[in-house]
C-alpha cells in the first residue's frame, strides 16, 4: 500500500490523547502511532512480527529504547490503537481499509498482492 488517508483531526482523538498524555503529553508518541502504520502500511499483510528482528527495527525507526517501546506497544494495545496476536504487531486501520478496497473493487479484478504494492 503506497498511503493511506487519516483525519487531519486524529490528534483530538480520545485514543491518541490518552496515549500521549500516558508519556507526559508529549507529540513524540504520535509521530511513533503514524510511523509504525506507515511501516505496518508497507508489508503486504500489514502485520509486523516482533521478534529480535522486528524489536531492533522498530527501536531503530522510533529512535526508541527497548522499555519505550514495549511500554508504547503496552498503552496502545489497551486502547485499541493496536494489536498484537501470535507475536505479530497489526492496526486495526487496516483490517477496514481492507475492507472498503475489496468492497470498491469488482470480485473477479480483485487480486491483493498487486493491489498492496
């Protein structure tokens, strides 16, 4: 997927003034929720696996320590911003953009894996 439309208000959203103020009201975890979906927007299945691998990525990317992260991960889970399951990081977002692409697009032109490039 090469973007992805998101409100010009998501800052006054209650989910991301709750994630901000979980880090003294600061914009950086702002800046890290759109990083990490632009990241999670580049793989086909929009899912990050956090392994070693996927921790040094995100830590490296966020310029975040690893407690940061973890802690960042931890609040945005518990308010839905979001998911972990089977070690693997995904948004929400996603799963309706998902949706209103194969809704927009006839069944039979429907093929995924070039749709997401």
């Amino acid at each position: 997927m090469s973007e992805f439309i998101h409100s010009s208000s998501a800052r006054r959203d209650p989910k991301i003034r709750a994630l901000r103020a979980s880090f003294g009201n600061s914009a950086e975890p702002y800046a890290w929720y759109f990083l990490i979906l632009e990241m999670l927007g580049e793989n086909i299945d929009h899912k990050i696996l956090l392994d070693e691998k996927g921790y040094e990525m995100l830590m490296q990317e966020l310029n975040i320590d690893r407690e940061t992260l973890k802690r960042f991960i931890t609040i945005s889970k518990k308010l839905g911003l979001f998911n972990v399951v089977d070690n693997y990081l995904f948004s929400p977002v996603f799963r309706i953009i998902d949706r209103k692409i194969k809704k927009a697009i006839p069944r039979d032109r429907l093929n995924t894996r070039t749709m997401l490039k």
